[in-house]
C-alpha cells in the first residue's frame, strides 16, 4: 500500500522475487488496457520475470467496479496459492484493498430520481457538490476524489437516502479480515515524496501521455469515459480540448498528485484493515 510515487511497485516485485510471488494489482485505472503510460504499469521485462493479475482486463469505455476486482482477485489469489506461490497485492486505490479484505458493505438502494439531479448539480458545479459531501461526511470527503464524480455523488445519494454519511455505513460494516495480510508501505518523508512526484509527472509527458491519451480517443472512447478521469489522463483530455495549455496540463496533473498523496497518506493513518508496518522504500535506480 502507499501513496502515489511512493515506491510501491518496486517493493512489490522485490517482495515477489524473495518470496517466489505473484502480484495483484490494487488500482483502479491499471485494469484499463491502453491506459500505460499516466498509470506507469511495470514494463514488459517486470511482466515477464513476475507474473501480474488483475492489469488489462477491460478497455476504457468499460465500467470496473470495487465488486469486480474483489471477485478477480480472490479467483487469482486461489490460483496463485493452488500452484505453491505466494499472492501479493500491490496499489493505491486502498478502498479496493478494503473490499478485497473486509468485504463490501451492502449497498443502499439508490434513488435514481436524487442521483439525476446531482447529476446534474456535478455538471454546472462540481467544486460545489464536492464541498456539500466536506460538510455532511468529511471522513469520506477526504477519501474520495474531488474529479471522482461517481464516487462523489453515490457518497450524497447515500446520506440523503439513509439518513447516515457513507463513513458511518463503512464503520458498521468493519468485520474480520477474509484474508491475513501483512499490510506494508514505503515511508517517505513529506519533502522525498513531493519530489518523486513531481518527477514522475515529468517522465511520463516526456514518456508521450498525450500521444497516448490522442490514441485512445482515437479509438473511439468518449472525452468522459470513467478511464480517462485518471490523474494526468483528465488533465491531458483538457488540453486536447482547448481549455489548459501543455505547462498547465502538466503542472495541474502534480497539484492533483499531491492531493491525491495526502487523501492516501490520511486513509492509511486512519487504517482499520490491519496494523501497517512501514518499510524503507526501495532504493531508485
């Protein structure tokens, strides 16, 4: 687990390689065929020498869900095992690790007439509905992507229809463990993981995200397709569109990266998973 550019990748497969393991992606945009490059998926010799799960199994104009990786990665966690290896989950989209370890909760029934009008509340204000779901669950607010309309809205439907903020349900819901899980993440100091940031953000708009966001809208996939609210992916589309210029494109994806880092850094001080150990990150290079 961990924060964006914090190392986790690299831990992943050193842990791999030590314990004859396999790895499972935890992310909700490397599930995403064409999407390479912004989601910075472990290059073809990594995939060779360490087999990957749960990367590339839909394209971008598909919905993928907390329930469909949850599902995916039991089945690859028992064939992992069933042939003597040993599973390791890597990602950053902890609410994924949450499914896959304690279980979805289950779901209150939507009010689709309520989800139409935020909806519609998204599209002429998204600041502003985001601030509403600050006010009424800030505990979910600070998990949840202010660009994650989805998440955003569900997270409103579910207060207005049940009374209770989405972070509540979540408490009600916490059980035992489906799995044991060692729980692990590198730990960098705040001024370290700023800077790999923002050097990541560099390599890959120098690595051709727009050629690469050009050629899956090329393909077909809408402007507003789920896939493509990715961080650097949104802001890359913008771009295209006329609204930013490539330095603003580049320097809103680190602003958004560094959010992104906080709201994971506050998920995992908040963690009821398990107890996380913090490790030193992988050396670079």
């Amino acid at each position: 687990m961990g924060p964006t550019a914090s190392g986790k990748s690299a831990l992943g497969v050193e842990v791999a390689r030590a314990l004859n393991g396999e790895i499972i992606s935890a992310d909700a945009f490397s599930v995403y065929r064409g999407l390479d490059i912004g989601t910075d998926k472990p290059d073809v010799e990594t995939r060779r020498l360490i087999r990957h799960h749960v990367v590339d199994v839909v394209e971008p104009d598909e919905r993928y869900s907390a329930g469909d990786f949850v599902a995916a990665a039991d089945t690859a966690i028992a064939d992992i095992r069933h042939r003597g290896r040993t599973p390791i989950v890597v990602g950053g989209t902890h609410f994924y690790i949450r499914a896959l370890l304690l279980g979805l909760f289950p779901s209150p029934p939507r009010d689709p007439a309520l989800v139409n009008r935020l909806n519609e509340q998204w599209r002429r204000d998204p600041a502003r509905l985001y601030g509403r779901l600050e006010a009424i669950d800030a505990e979910a607010a600070a998990r949840i992507s202010p660009a994650d309309r989805q998440r955003v809205v569900r997270a409103i439907d579910v207060f207005e229809t049940t009374g209770l903020p989405m972070s509540a349900h979540w408490r009600r819901h916490l059980q035992r463990s489906r799995y044991q899980a060692l729980l692990t993440a590198p730990l960098l100091c705040r001024e370290i993981l700023c800077a790999r940031i923002e050097r990541r953000v560099d390599i890959i708009f120098a690595s051709g995200l727009v050629e690469e966001v050009n050629q899956i809208l090329a393909s077909g996939v809408s402007h507003d397709a789920h896939a493509l609210k990715a961080i650097g992916y949104r802001q890359v589309v913008a771009m295209l569109e006329g609204r930013c210029g490539l330095s603003t494109a580049m320097s809103e994806t680190k602003v958004s990266s560094r959010r992104l880092a906080k709201r994971q850094l506050t998920w995992l001080r908040h963690l009821r998973e398990g107890r996380l150990q913090w490790v030193p990150p992988v050396e670079d290079g």
